[in-house]
C-alpha cells in the first residue's frame, strides 16, 4: 500500500503526516511525502532548499518509526490539486492523506481550493485532517 501525503508546511500538513505514520503502521503501506510548489523554475533556489530540507527531516523521522518513506518536491508548474492528483495516478498511491484549513467562501472563489480539487478528481480515497 501506498499513501501519498499533501505537504506544505502548515500545522494541518503536520498533522497529515501523523495520521499517515498511524495507517502506514497499521497496513504496512510506504509514505510517499510530496510538495508541490507552484512557479516551477522561477521558485527561488533558497526556498526550494529549504523545503527540501524539511522534507528531508520528515522522511527521517517516519524512518527512524521503521516506516518506508519518499518525499517528492514538485516543481512542474502546476497547481498544488492538479499536481497531487497527477502525482497520485502516476504513482498508483492507494490513499491520499492532507490537511484542510479553513477559507471563507470568498477566498475559496478567489484562490481555490486545493483539497476540494483532489477530493473530486483523487484516483483513490482521500482523508483529511483539520
């Protein structure tokens, strides 16, 4: 089993990853952590070595709990939602877990909804964490 997990830093994504930790133990699945930051090329190289390193420090922390982990920093150019949905075919992850935070209905319209678009479009279940 493979469970992909939406990263991007926020206290929502962290607490993804500690459910990810607890269905990977309980079905054996492999993490698969992934950050999408949309730009592509022109993201700065400074914050592409930064999340790098926190990407890093996670997939340590699920290997020192004897879980298999990868992480993915994802520069295509896409939206976060369109670039997990992809991800997640791809890689035939089997669940997808992330973070919700809460946006009023005029920031949804105005800046989307990234969790609203993998729900609807995820090749496999979602499970989100607020």
């Amino acid at each position: 089993m493979k469970i992909l997990v939406g990263f991007d830093g926020s206290k929502v994504s962290e607490a993804a990853l500690e459910l990810a930790a607890v269905h990977a133990q309980a079905f054996g699945a492999q993490i698969f952590i992934v950050q999408s930051m949309v730009g592509g090329p022109e993201v700065p190289k400074r914050d592409f070595i930064n999340n790098e390193r926190e990407l890093e420090y996670h997939k340590n922390q699920f290997q020192q709990k004897d879980i298999a982990c990868e992480y993915l920093l994802s520069v295509r150019g896409l939206e976060p939602g369109e670039d997990l949905t992809r991800l997640a075919k791809e890689q035939q992850v089997d669940e997808i877990i992330m973070g919700v935070k809460r946006r009023s209905k005029v920031g949804k319209l105005v800046f989307g909804s990234t969790a609203q678009y993998v729900i609807l479009n995820a090749p496999c279940p979602v499970v989100t964490v607020k």
